[in-house]
C-alpha cells in the first residue's frame, strides 16, 4: 500500500525531495469502518500553504506524515451501514492507496451524473469557488467587464464561462498563447492576454477592455494584478481568490499597493475562501450541475496517471502545465 508524507517542508519552490514515497499494510476496516481506495486525486495550488508551519486557515501538514487533500474513492470493502462496497465518496483523504475511514464528512458521488473527476473540479472545490467567488463578492450584472487570471487554470476557466452565461464582456489572463487562444476559441471570452509576452499589463488591459474593469476574479495576485487593478471603474468589486504568484516567497512583501486607488474608486476588494460558504454549496452545485448538462460550462481538466506521480502533479501547477482541473487517477 503506497503511501506519500511530507519529507519536509518546502523552502521557496517545492521539489521532487520535500516528498517521500513509502509503503505500509493495507489496512483492514474495523467495525463502523470502510476500506477505500483512492480512485482519482486533487492537487491545488492552496496544499502548498499548508507545507509551511504558518498559521493560515487551514492547519498545516505534519513532516513525516501523509499529506491530505480531496479525493475520489471507491468503497472496497464496508462494515457501515451508510456505504456499500462499489460505492463511490468524496473528501479530505490521506494520499494513500487504501485507507479506511469511519465515512465521516464523506459525501457519495454518482459516475452516472459526470466522470468522476468531475467532483474535483467543475462538480467540487475549485467549481464552487468559481461560483461563490462572483456570486457571493464580485455579483457581475449584465453588459459588464469580468477579468480573470489563472484563466486557463480550474477555478479561472469556471468563473469566465460563468461571466459569459451572466453576459459580461470576460477577459483572460493566462500564461502561454496555447492557453490564450483556448480562451477564445473552447471557453468562450472575448479576449485574452498571455503575461508571459506582455511587458506592460496595465495597457494590455485598457486595450482588451475599452469600457474598464468592473470585476475583477484574482487568482494570482503580484504585478499582473497591478496591472487589472489600474483599470477598475468605479464601484468595481476584486475577488481575492488566490495569490499563486506569491505562494513560493520566502518574504512577504508590504501592501496592498492599492489603497489609494480603493478610495479614489470606492472598490470593494475582498478575500474570499469557499470554506466560508458551506451552506451555500448544494444550491451552487445544482447550478454548476445544470448548465454542465445544459453543455453551458465546458469541463476541462488535466489527468496525470499513477499514484507516484502525485508529487510531481502538484509541482506541475506552479509551471502552469495543468489546463483546467489537474487531477490524478490511481
Ligand atoms: P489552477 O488550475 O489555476 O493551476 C495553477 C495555475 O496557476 C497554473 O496552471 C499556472 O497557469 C498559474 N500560475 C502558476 N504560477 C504562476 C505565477 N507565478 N504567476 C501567475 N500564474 C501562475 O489552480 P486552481 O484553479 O485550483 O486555483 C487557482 C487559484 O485559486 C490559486 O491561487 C488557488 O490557491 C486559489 N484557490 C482559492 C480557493 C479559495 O477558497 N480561496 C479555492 C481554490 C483555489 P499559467 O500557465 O496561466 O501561469
């Protein structure tokens, strides 16, 4: 039984090295117990927070220990009334090829409805995050300006398809001009801009968006959100969604660099975690769940094969080598 820990904790970028691949016995579930085994793993952007021992909303991984982080499996053997072997779950679970669980905060998902990544993804975390960051804090109207970055990632590639449905004029950002022109041509935005090609972000905005910012979806916060934060208008909302530009600092630089400009405009800037909004998930799973069918939400992901290559998976994301969902199926 495969299991991966935390070797130790990251200094500025992960590498292959902060990881350990290890073995232990399969368990067997006790009574009141369920054997899993992992069918489909998440690695996110937020998993590297929790390498370092800062506190943050999240507590952090223990050295030596598996990491955990969401994940699909299948029910292999049950001794809970609630589960039946062959049943499909979704959690918080260690990255260990079997593990057994008591089912607690597990919830079933159904292979019939959508691939089973797809609860990872558009159907999961990084969907709803999408879905609450503008419904809950940018509440984009009709006929206005969205900007998304990270726009080819997970989250970004959700919430501009959700921009267009509530018909904005979105524009993306994203980091290769493969990536860019999937913006346009399978995600539906009306512009794109690579900022790995661009010197000056803030005039590449104003020429994509004649009208101004209205909301702004910040999935990777640094220089390219000073760029988008120079154009808000007035009254404009910027969701605080992620930070991924920073995320391997070892300092934390001063700011925001933004105050002044919060004023002047009267923005509203807001950090936003879906933890927060539990109680708003099953409405905005049906909603997810119904323009996927409605074929309104293109579901995109990246599927890495093999449990070992979890790591790796996860190191992929701060090199942009994920488009949509990158995920890994055991
Ligand atoms: P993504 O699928 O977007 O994967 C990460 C992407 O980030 C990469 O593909 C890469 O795309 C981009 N990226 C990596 N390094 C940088 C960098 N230095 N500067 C700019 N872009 C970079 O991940 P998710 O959609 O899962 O997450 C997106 C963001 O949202 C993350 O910051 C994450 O932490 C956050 N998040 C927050 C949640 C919350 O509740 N607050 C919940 C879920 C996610 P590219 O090629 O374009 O550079």
């Amino acid at each position: 039984n495969q299991v991966i820990t935390l070797a130790k904790r990251p200094v500025g970028k992960p590498s292959m090295s902060d990881f350990s691949l290890t073995t232990e016995d399969k368990p067997s579930p006790a009574d009141g117990e369920i054997l899993l085994h992992a069918a489909y793993v998440s690695v996110d952007p937020y998993m590297r927070g929790r390498m370092s021992d800062a506190e943050s909303y999240i507590h952090p991984f223990e050295v030596n220990k598996p990491i955990e982080g969401l994940a699909v499996a299948e029910v292999v053997e049950s001794k809970n009334s609630d589960f039946e072997a062959g049943d499909f779950v979704v959690g918080f679970l260690a990255w260990k090829e079997y593990q057994v669980s008591q089912g607690k905060g597990l919830r079933k998902v159904d292979a019939d409805i959508a691939p089973l990544s797809a609860y990872l993804g558009i159907l999961g975390m990084t969907g709803l995050t999408a879905y609450l960051g503008l419904s809950e804090i940018g509440k984009p109207q009709e006929g206005e300006t969205l900007v998304v970055s990270g726009a080819a990632g997970a989250v970004g590639s959700v919430a501009g398809q959700i921009g267009k449905i509530q018909g904005c004029r979105v524009v993306g950002i994203a980091g290769s001009d493969e990536k860019v022109a999937k913006l346009t041509s399978e995600f539906g935005f009306d512009a794109a801009i690579n900022y790995n090609t661009t010197d000056d972000m803030a005039t590449a905005i104003a020429e994509n968006c004649p009208d101004g910012v209205d909301v702004y979806f910040d999935n990777v916060a640094g220089e390219i959100s000073d760029g988008v934060h120079q154009n808000m208008n007035r009254f404009g909302r910027i969701i605080n969604c992620g930070a991924i530009s920073g995320y391997n600092d070892t300092s934390v630089p001063t700011g925001p660099r933004v105050e002044m400009m919060l004023i002047k405009k009267s923005l509203l800037m807001q950090g936003f975690i879906v933890g927060n909004y539990e109680d708003k998930f099953p409405k905005a799973s049906k909603q997810l769940a119904e323009w996927l069918g409605e074929e309104k939400l293109k579901f995109s992901e990246t599927v890495v094969e093999g449990f070992e290559n979890i790591p790796k998976a996860f190191l992929d994301l701060f090199e942009g080598k994920n488009r949509g969902k990158m995920v890994v199926k055991i």
